[in-house]
C-alpha cells in the first residue's frame, strides 16, 4: 500500500490515476461511473474518458444527444465521477459541473472518432426504446447525435484503503487545497 503523509502528495498521485485512464486503455480509470440526477433516482453507467486536463480541472465523454443522460443533463448539470482502481485500492470520487456540446461546434471532435466508434451515436430508435428482440436497431452514425460532455471539477474525494484508511477532499473553490477526513 502507498503511504500518504502529505495531501499535496495525495491529490498527485490520484491525478497520476487518473491520468492513466487516457493513457492506458487497460486502467480502470479509462471506465469510470458517471452519475446524474434529475427529478426520478440518481443514474450511474460507465463511460469511456475522453480527455482528462489536471491544468483546466477537466474530464471529458462523448455520448449521444438522444440517451437518458443528456435529458438527465438538461434538467440538472451537476453530476458526480466515480473511479475505482483496485490495485492501488483507491477510491475517487467526483462532484462535476457539465457543460455540453453539440452541434457544429463538435465536428472538429467527431472527425477524431474513429470509423467503428460512430456507431455509438445514432441507433435508431432512440437509445432505451422498448424494442421487441434484442436486434431490434440500426446503426446509423450521425454527427448531429454526437454530444461532448466537459466535466469541470468542483470537488475530489479520495478514499485510499490499507491496514489504516486515508481519506481527504479537495474542492476548486479553496484551490485544490485538502482536507484530511475520517474514513
């Protein structure tokens, strides 16, 4: 287990994770859990990392304009990031402000998506349409369903388990300055 003593060391090494989920397409941190709320239950699914920008306090997804999460975003544009890495056994979790893009503004982005990948973005019908057999759906890419999400950290929590846990946050508003916690 890593030992912390330092909370500028704590939120180093998480970003350092973090980072490896754009870099390496093995990390866990590549597949987090974006969560949103809007007026029904909180909603979680994995998505893939984009981008990730410790500079501009930024994560970044894709996803189609049509699915549940961007009505979600459209009511409410908070949303929280989760990451669990199990070989480090550290938990990271994070409250988001979302800012979407669509339209043109995207097109510079979507000619980066490869050939294989459009296909997320278009299925007809719409994504969580009740269909009759499981095949039910075209691929259709479509540019004007492409959406990026740019997530703007507000807070980190880091929760790093061991023989004694470590826990700490950190928030935009102080910073990035931390806060040690009880686990």
């Amino acid at each position: 287990m890593k030992t912390i003593q330092n909370l500028d060391d704590f939120l180093d090494f998480a970003w350092v994770q973090i980072s490896r989920g754009k870099a390496d397409k093995k990390s866990p941190a590549r597949h987090p859990t974006f969560i949103t709320s809007s007026t029904d239950y909180p909603n979680a699914r994995t998505l893939v990392m984009r981008q990730c920008d410790r500079e501009n306090d930024q994560i970044e997804f894709h996803t189609d304009t049509e699915s549940y999460k961007m009505l979600s975003l459209r009511e409410n544009s908070h949303a929280g990031i989760h990451i669990w890495l199990p070989k480090v056994n550290l938990q990271i979790q994070m409250n988001v402000d979302v800012d979407v893009k669509n339209g043109d503004i995207t097109i510079p982005y979507w000619n980066n998506v490869p050939a294989s990948s459009r296909i997320a973005y278009g299925t007809i019908p719409l994504p969580g349409t009740v269909i009759k057999n499981p095949f039910d759906y075209e691929y259709t890419p479509d540019q004007k369903r492409f959406a990026v999400l740019i997530c703007h950290i507000q807070t980190i929590q880091l929760l790093l388990l061991g023989h004694k846990h470590i826990r700490a946050k950190f928030k935009k508003e102080t910073n990035w300055q931390g806060e040690w916690l009880s686990p």
